[in-house]
C-alpha cells in the first residue's frame, strides 16, 4: 500500500502539471492576439483580447520576453512578435509535406483564374492562411500565408464551420454570436444561410466579409494521412461585381483542384 508521503508526492506532482499546462495554454492565449497585420499590443489590449487578468498578462509578458517570443516596440509600452514565435510558424510551413504539395496546384488555380487562392485551417474562432497564392492580375488583398481572417463572416470560415461534425460546430457559432452582441441573431442566420449554399451548390460564396469591395467562394477539404479538416478558396477585390457570375465562373475550378488535393495527400499519406 502506498505511503502517504508517495501519495502526497503524485498528488504535488499532477497539480505541477496541471498549472504548467495553464500556462502554457495562456501563453499561446497571448501569442494568438498578434494578428497578421503585425499592429504592437499592449499588455491592456491583450487583457481585452484574451479575457485574462492584468496581473496575469503581465506575468506572461514579461516571461515571453526573457525567451524571446516577444519584443518590446522601442520606445513604448507595446510589444510584438519576436523571431522566436514567428521562427516555429515559419519551420512548420517550410516542413509540412502536405502545404509544399498543395503550393502548385494552388498556384494552377490561381493563375487560372485570376484570383488569391487561400488553404485555411482554424486558429481558435478564426482562420489562419496555411497555404496563399496570388495571380500576378490580382489586386492585393494584403494578405498571405499567416493572415488571420474571421471565421463567422468570410467564405472560407464559413466553408470550414460547415466541415465540422455538428458537435463541434454549435459551440463555435454560439461563441460568434456572443461576440458579436446584439448582431448574433443575424450572423447566425448570414452563416446558416451559407450553409445552405454548401448543401445545395458545393461552395459558398460571401461579399465584403473580411474587406469592402472583395469577395470569396469556398469549400471544405480534407487533407492528409488523418484527414485533417481545412477550407480552400478564391478571392479577389473587385468593386464592380456580380457575385453569382463569379460563384458559377470559380466553382468549378475549385471543387476540381480540392478533389485534386485530396487525392494527392491521400495518395502520398502526406500529413499535415
């Protein structure tokens, strides 16, 4: 039978753990509210960001600083990623055998149809680009690989919602619609709506979502050797638009490149 003092020991070391795992949780919490636009933050906004204390943000700071995940904007009291955060994005980009293999079919469509083609994986409640390419006809959007999009309000978050088994979806959207406030009724019914496209037509396709005067058709995928759920699109800033002509003039292309990436990450057991 074992002591009290072993028991006490095991009982000291789970709840080590477990306050490791929190931090670390909220450390990565910090990290996520650098969006791609590279704006600094400080430690009031990343409290408002991350519904953490301030003494816990400040504690966290200070840590990621000391390691180098982040550095201090000369001058100010605003901070921004350092090479240490961006080095582990940047190596699990240039490593994924799954994103170099997508990359030329990617830029096929791309060039194809004069459009940004985007590979989305979720990134807590929003998209990150995984995989961007660009035709060199294409206005910028001022994006790229690492832009971090919403995911209730654009094609490709839409796409992605719509991927998920129902058990997961429905938390998601009820976390959209308590950000958005007194609008949560009618994002809920903008992205119910979309789903409803998905079901009918494949894809589907949002105006303005993310930027005035741009838009998106997109559609869930399923990559790799655990078919890890992603959202592959088309977009482009376009002021003078006819949003169904372009759905019916993407589409097809589209649907026939993620049938392409699925079987080539199926048939390679490339994994994400």
């Amino acid at each position: 039978m074992a002591s009290k003092k072993t028991m006490n020991i095991s009982r000291d070391s789970d709840t080590s753990d477990q306050a490791t795992l929190m931090t670390v949780e909220r450390g990565l919490q910090v990290l996520r509210s650098f969006r791609s636009n590279r704006a600094p933050l400080s430690n009031a906004e990343l409290v408002k960001r991350t519904g953490l204390p301030k003494a816990t943000i400040s504690r966290l700071t200070s840590t990621l600083l000391q390691v180098g995940f982040l550095r201090r904007v000369p001058g100010k009291r605003e901070f921004e990623l350092a090479a240490g955060a961006l080095g582990i994005g940047h190596a699990y980009l240039a490593t994924s055998e799954l994103l170099q293999s997508a990359q030329p079919l990617m830029q096929e469509l791309a060039d194809r149809l004069d459009v940004s083609v985007a590979l989305g994986v979720q990134d807590g409640i929003d998209i990150l680009y995984a995989g961007y390419c660009v035709s060199r006809k294409v206005a910028t959007l001022r994006l790229g690989v690492g832009s971090v999009l919403p995911m209730a309000t654009t094609s490709i978050g839409r796409a992605y919602l719509w991927g998920l088994p129902p058990e997961l979806r429905r938390p998601l959207i009820m976390a959209q619609k308590r950000l958005a406030g007194e609008k949560g009724d009618a994002l809920e019914r903008d992205i119910r709506s979309s789903f409803s496209e998905l079901e009918t037509l494949g894809t589907c396709a949002v105006l303005g979502g993310y930027q005035r005067g741009t838009y998106g058709v997109a559609l869930p995928v399923r990559l790799g050797r655990q078919g890890t759920l992603m959202s592959l699109s088309c977009g482009k800033a376009d002021v003078a638009l006819d949003l169904q002509s372009e759905r019916e003039r993407i589409a097809p292309a589209l649907k026939e490149t993620a049938e392409r990436l699925q079987e080539l990450s199926a048939r390679s057991c490339v994994q994400l």
